[in-house]
C-alpha cells in the first residue's frame, strides 16, 4: 500500500471517528436538554393544575374531562394532588394512575421538596406545593412525544451528515496526502535522472527550513561523498593500472628479449637480475595498495590496544637499518616522557603505526644527502607528539600542498623511486587512530614532520 493511500485511509478513519463522536455529544447533550425542559414543563404544568383546584376554579370533574379529551389528541400531563399525611384529593385519571404514588415517594418528596424521576418512557415530577398556609404534594407525568421525535429527527439528520460526508472526507483527505505528498514524488523523479555518469547532478532544495528540505539536503550530501569516492575510485584504478603496467612491461621486454637468442651466461644472470628487480617493484606496489586497504577500514574493525611510541620506534629503526644498512636514525627520548608511560602511551594498531612512521622516517632518508633522519618524542597537553626531521633538499610550495595526495609524485621523482602511496597512506593512519599530522618544510632547508596522537 502506498503511503499516499494509507495516509488518506488513517485521515479518514481518525476524522470520521471525531466526527462520529462530535454527533454522539450532540445527540447526548440534545437528551439531556430535552429532558430538563420538560421536566421543567411538567413542573408548570403540574402546579397551574394544582392551583386551579385548591383555588376553586375549576372543579375536579371538569379538568378530569379536559385531561381525558386532550389525551386522545396530544400527550396530557397527569396531576394528582395528596395532602402531607398521603391522602389523595384529587387525580386526573385515578384509572391510569403513571405514577402510582408510595408513603415512601411521598416521604421522599417531602425531605426533598422536588425530585424527579423516569417511569418506563414517562417523565415524572413530584414537588411540595404551599397553597393558603398548607402544603400539599403534587405529582404529574407524562410522556414528551414532540421531544422525542425532534430527537428521532436529529439521529436521521446526524446520520444522513455521516454517511454524506464519510466520503466527502475521504476525497478531502486523498487530495491532501497527494498535494503533501507531490513534493516527494518530485524528489524522487529526479533522483531517478541520478546515475554513474550523471552523479554530478542534485536535488533541488525550495525551503531548508521543512523536513523535505532537510532530506534533499542530506540527499544531496551523500550524493557530494558518492562522487569523490567515484572519482577517487576511478582516479585509484587508473594510476593503479599505470603503476603496475610499467614493470610488467619491463618485465615481459626483459623475457622477449632473452627469448630472441641465445646469451651467455652473465647476460642472462643480468637478464634475471632485472626481472627480479622488476618483480620486487610490484610487490613493494601490491604491499602498499593492501596497506592502504586496510587504512580505509572503520576504527572498530581494526584490533586497537595500548602502544608504547617509543618501543614502536625502536622497532620501526631495527626493520628500517636492516633493510637500508647505509641510513642513519637518530631517536630523542626525553626524560619527562620516561617517568610517566602514559605520556608515550596511543590506544592503536602496533602494524599500522609501523606502516606509518616507516614510511615518514624513509622519506627523511631518502630525501636527504646523508640519509639520515631525527626522531623526537614529546608531549603537549592529551597529545603524544613525535618530530621526524631531515636536513635534505626540501620541498616546494606545490609539493607540500599536494604531499598527501595518493599517487602523487613530487618535483624531485627522478632523483627518488617511489609510487606517491607512502605520505597518503601514513596520512590515513595517523587520521585513523584520531590524531592529525602536519609538514613544515622550506627548498633547500629539510622537511620536519609533526605527528600527534592522543595519548592514553
């Protein structure tokens, strides 16, 4: 069922339900005020009688024969007239008897002085009537035909309104879940012109202010993010693909070419060595792009513990000189940092900050005339900060502003081998374990990296 129908079906229900109570209290409230006015009416009735026989001036047979001839024509009042000690002196129809009068109604009319009651479909009243120094109990009863087919007239009326208008608010309600609904409909058709090559498209925003605003709005937001993770994935796919074509084109030259003819010995043995080369170059590539795989996982999908900087350091120098024996790291512990572990202490992922700070202390090196890095462990307020400094030839203002950038090679790319993964992926690291890191580097005048992690 769609959301347009249900809304007119549950309209209608809650207005109709309204509606029929709405002509419930109507027709209630309609009882009640009919009921008081002719008990009302049977009061004055009942005592203008009475009156006019106490007083003498009509005697009794004469209104016992108006009340009789009337009541084949309208619906008479009955009176009847007891003195105090319940005895009765005079009764309109003593054969009828409505009422049927009890010491104990007479003894209640007298604590009460006026009550008022039902018999069967009558109405009857019976009050205390003083008349020259005495009092007297009158009673009278009757039965209000004109009040009751008024209120018969208003159930046909309420009843002809609920069934005539029971549709006319459907139809009311239809038309306003598709008036409040059309605003949607229009969303959705042109979110439906949204695909991968027209993802550059938006929803259009008439009031930011309302909740299909706000739902445009958030639209339009994980539209922005959809496109820069399209691009970015096309982007990463086609530098992914440059970067391996190269080698595997070295590679499958290298075999062609020793596959022409045959070669001595040590020509093949230089033949392998740059094949191997080669291989080593993707696997050092294949190594970074599933690094960088694992960066652009969500922080509670990766295992975190608690981590010494220091000792991290100290492992990330042991890899990186048994690789590269020629380089030279220098590592700066202060002694603050020594008395409290805290201080030095991440919550983070052991082989992720080695990714990391191996790639930042290999730029250092490669970077510099000596191949030399300085690594400096501090702390300022909840940050652990660690300075990875060089004395090499620099960056440039392009450079700098493009170092994180993933693929991205610098102006200095002949001098260095790379693949533009290293700076982008410890980038993504450091992000992911909620610190933030930061270059300060001048042409000719060495690079210093700042890295700050809160610490435990």
């Amino acid at each position: 069922m769609k959301i347009r129908t249900a809304l007119t079906l549950k309209n209608t229900g809650i207005t109709a339900a309204a509606f029929l109570l709405c002509m419930l209290l109507i027709y209630l409230v309609s009882e009640q005020t009919r009921a008081k006015t002719f008990f009302r009416d049977l009061k004055s009735e009942g005592i203008t009688k009475a009156h006019l026989f106490l007083a003498d001036q009509v005697d009794a047979r004469t209104m016992q024969s108006i009340y009789l001839n009337n009541k084949k024509f309208i619906n008479e009042v009955e009176v009847a007239v007891y003195t105090t000690d319940f005895r009765m002196i005079y009764h309109d129809a003593i054969q009828n008897d409505i009422i049927k009068e009890t010491q104990e109604m007479i003894d209640d009319i007298l604590q009460k002085k006026e009550i008022e009651f039902h018999i069967g479909k009558y109405q009857g009243i019976g009050i205390v009537y003083p008349f020259d120094g005495k009092e007297y109990i009158v009673t009278a009863a009757a039965y209000d035909g004109y009040g009751y087919d008024n209120l018969v007239g208003l159930q046909k009326t309420l009843f002809g309104l609920f069934i005539v208008g029971l549709p006319l608010l459907f139809a009311a309600g239809y038309f306003l879940a598709r008036v409040s609904l059309q605003p949607i409909r229009n969303i959705v058709n042109e979110a439906e012109t949204i695909t991968v090559s027209r993802i550059d498209r938006r929803l259009p925003v008439k009031n930011e202010g309302d909740e299909l605003g706000e739902l445009s709005t958030a639209f339009n937001a994980l539209l922005d993010r959809l496109e820069i993770s399209f691009n970015s994935q096309r982007m990463f796919v086609s530098n992914v693909s440059h970067e391996l074509r190269t080698p595997l084109a070295a590679l499958i030259a290298e075999l062609d070419l020793s596959l022409q003819k045959e070669r001595t010995a040590e020509q093949y043995r230089c033949a392998m060595q740059n094949m191997l080369q080669d291989a080593r170059r993707m696997t050092r590539l294949i190594d970074g792009l599933l690094n960088l795989a694992k960066a652009d996982y969500r922080k509670e999908e990766i295992s975190m513990r608690d981590v010494r900087l220091d000792e991290l350091l100290l492992d990330v120098r042991e890899l990186i000189l048994r690789a590269h024996p020629e380089y030279s790291i220098e590592l700066l512990f202060g002694q603050e940092e020594a008395d409290d572990d805290r201080l030095i202490t991440v919550t983070g992922n052991p082989y992720l900050l080695n990714i990391a700070f191996s790639n930042l202390i290999e730029n250092n090196c490669k970077y510099s005339a000596n191949n030399s890095s300085t690594v400096q462990i501090s702390f300022w307020d909840k940050w652990t900060v660690v300075r990875l400094s060089d004395s090499g030839i620099g960056m440039s203002e392009i450079d700098k502003q493009h170092l994180f950038t993933l693929f991205y090679r610098g102006e200095d790319d002949k001098v260095v081998e790379g693949y533009g993964i290293g700076m982008a992926l410890s980038q993504k690291i450091i992000r992911l374990h909620g610190g933030d890191i930061a270059v300060h580097s001048e042409r000719g005048e060495g690079t210093t990296f700042v890295v700050e992690l809160p610490h435990v």
